[in-house]
C-alpha cells in the first residue's frame, strides 16, 4: 500500500533493481548477520539462527549451507572459533 504497488508488481519491481527477490534479500541480510556473530560470539548456532530471524533451525542450516558452502557449524570451524 505505501508503495502504491500490487504484491505481484512491487516483487516484480524489487527483482528488477536488486536482482533478488524479496526472500533471498532478506535471507542474504540475516545470513550475513549470523556469519558475523558465528565469528565474533559464543553463542550457539541455534541462538543465533533465532536471533537474526530465523524460526526453523533446519531451513537455517540448509540456507547457510546453500549461501556459504558449508554448514554453520563448519564456518565457524573453519574460521578458527
């Protein structure tokens, strides 16, 4: 409604300047996020999934695994935490 756009257009839309839909946008931020706390924090890959906003610990590990090539687990690993 704020943007005076249909659903349908305003995802159009989105793709066409982002070149990401609205989800794999928003995945990409909190990917990030969580890529960042798994290096710098403790705290375990289930909090931190939670905290960057994700409800599903499997949908989390999978999308991680997809964005980074390896599991969160192995990220932070690998990284030397």
């Amino acid at each position: 409604d704020a943007a005076d756009m249909s659903s349908k257009y305003f995802c159009y839309f989105f793709k066409e300047m982002t070149r990401k839909t609205p989800i794999e946008y928003l995945n990409t931020y909190r990917l990030e996020r969580a890529s960042r706390k798994l290096l710098s924090s403790d705290m375990s890959v289930t909090d931190i999934a939670y905290s960057c906003g994700f409800n599903d610990l499997s949908y989390f590990i999978k999308v991680f695994k997809d964005f980074k090539g390896i599991s969160p687990k192995q990220f932070r690993i690998k990284n030397g935490i």
